[in-house]
C-alpha cells in the first residue's frame, strides 16, 4: 500500500509573496522528482483572496512557475493539522504560530535554515531583483529541505 502523501505548508507575512514563491517552487520539484508531496501555503496576517505581488509572478516566470491563480489565505488551525511540516521565513512567523495555533509547535521550521540563512527577507514594495533574490534563496532552501525528506514516490 503506497504512503500517503508528505504535505509541506509553507508560512509568511501576507501569503502575496514568499510563501506562495515557497509553494510554487516546491511543486516544480515535485513534479520533477515524481515525489508524492503535496503543498499550500498562507500567512501569519494574510487576508483572504488576495492575488500574488506582481513582482513575485514575474520572478517565477523566468522559472516557469505559475502565481497567477494564486489567492492568500490566513493560516488556521484546519492549515495546520493538515501539514506534517510548517515551514516559515522569519522567527516572528514561527512565534505567532505557536502563540495562536499551538499544535503548530512542533511542525515548524524556519525554511533559511535550509540554505544557510535564518531568515528570507520580504521583498514586498521592492524591485524586480529583490524579489529574484528571495526566489533564488528560497529555491535553495526549498531544495534542500525536500532532498532531506523520506523518500516517498509517487
């Protein structure tokens, strides 16, 4: 009987840019990989419904990535008993979880740790290379986190 899927929640600020860069660049690698993981992504204060930073959009097009039917959505308990690991981008993220959705404890990570950083920057109100900067780190982040996990085919 095959395992059921590892699922990955990816946590920022809005849910309008690293989170959902986070997510889209985990399910290419998915995709490349044939792993059996599934992905979402919100945010600490995100409002419901809200596109991605156009900047974010354009950042993972160069990648082939997709955010345009991107919509935020705030993190919840429902978000949170789903996932198996939580992964944030900055220690206030992994704070307000704890403080507001306790059974986050201890499914949280900080996603820089992955990459050699503790935490990724917004780039929200930044230029286009802000936003490529996040994505590249986060990209390597991602990456590394994911070769760490079981192996789990599809």
């Amino acid at each position: 009987m095959p395992r059921p899927p590892t699922r990955l929640l990816f946590v920022c600020t809005a849910n309008i840019c690293r989170s959902p860069m986070a997510e889209e660049l985990a399910r290419l690698y998915i995709n490349e990989r044939g792993w059996n993981v599934e992905v979402a992504s919100a945010g600490t204060h995100a409002m419901e419904g809200q596109q991605a930073a156009a900047n974010a959009v354009k950042a993972l097009r160069d990648l082939g990535g997709e955010l345009a039917d991107h919509r935020s959505q705030p993190a919840t308990a429902e978000l949170v008993t789903w996932a198996d690991r939580i992964l944030v981008m900055e220690m206030r993220h992994a704070a307000w979880l704890r403080e507001n959705l306790p059974a986050s404890d201890e499914k949280v990570q900080l996603l820089g740790t992955f990459g050699g950083l503790m935490e990724i920057d917004d780039p929200y109100g930044r230029w286009i290379f802000a936003f490529r900067r996040s994505r590249d780190e986060i990209r390597r982040c991602v990456e590394n986190f994911m070769d760490r996990l079981p192996p789990n085919p599809r």
